[in-house]
C-alpha cells in the first residue's frame, strides 16, 4: 500500500508543485496512514481500520487535519478509538449505497448521530 501512496504522490509532484494534496482513503486504504501522517497530508478517512493500533496511532500522530467516517454498525469502526485520534468524527447511524468505482457499498451520511471536532 505504502508504494501505491508514494507513487501517487510523486505523480502529483511532477503533475505540478503547487497541487494541494488531500487524501481519501477507504478501509484498508488506513493502512498508508502512517505515510500520510509523515508527508503531513490532510485526509478522509471512509470507514477506516479501527482495529489496527498503527492506523490509529499514525492518524493521532499527523500533523494535519483529518476526518474518520465510520458506520456505527461497521466491525472495524471503534468508536472510541476514532476519537482518541483527536482528529473530527462523523458517525452516521445508516450506511447504504453502491460506488460502482469500489465495488461496493457506502451508505448516506444521513442522519448523522455525532460529528465530533
């Protein structure tokens, strides 16, 4: 994962300097979180891997501004460790719709239970 990121942010260099970056990663897309963090990129975070103590702390550890989005319902959501990244939350009580470009579903934003800054 982390040489998928770096290329694609090397293309973006040579795309142009002045290109503002933000990343936006779902699920095991958390797994660069730790790049991310380094580069000191701001991120969305879709429905990141919670139980994985790495991507929490890379998450924490960045610099920038980042968002987690994550269904109350999903398994990999742990609430409280979103939370503990000190970084903005948003949890939607409702998940459903396909994005046929990830081959798979996300679910509205709405109704929203908590955004957590």
């Amino acid at each position: 994962m982390r040489a998928h990121v770096t290329a694609a942010l090397r293309r973006l260099r040579e795309e142009g300097p002045r290109q503002s970056v933000v990343v936006i990663a779902k699920s095991l897309g958390s797994s660069a979180a730790a790049l991310v963090a380094e580069r000191g990129l701001p991120a969305v975070w879709l429905t990141p891997v919670l139980t994985d103590d790495s991507a929490v702390e890379s998450t924490a550890a960045g610099p920038a501004p980042a968002l987690l989005i994550g269904g109350s319902a999903g398994r990999l959501w742990v609430p409280a460790a979103a939370e503990a990244t000190g970084k903005q939350t948003l949890t939607p009580r409702c998940w459903r719709f396909w994005v046929p470009a990830m081959g798979e579903f996300l679910d509205p934003l709405m109704p929203v239970r908590s955004v957590n800054h």
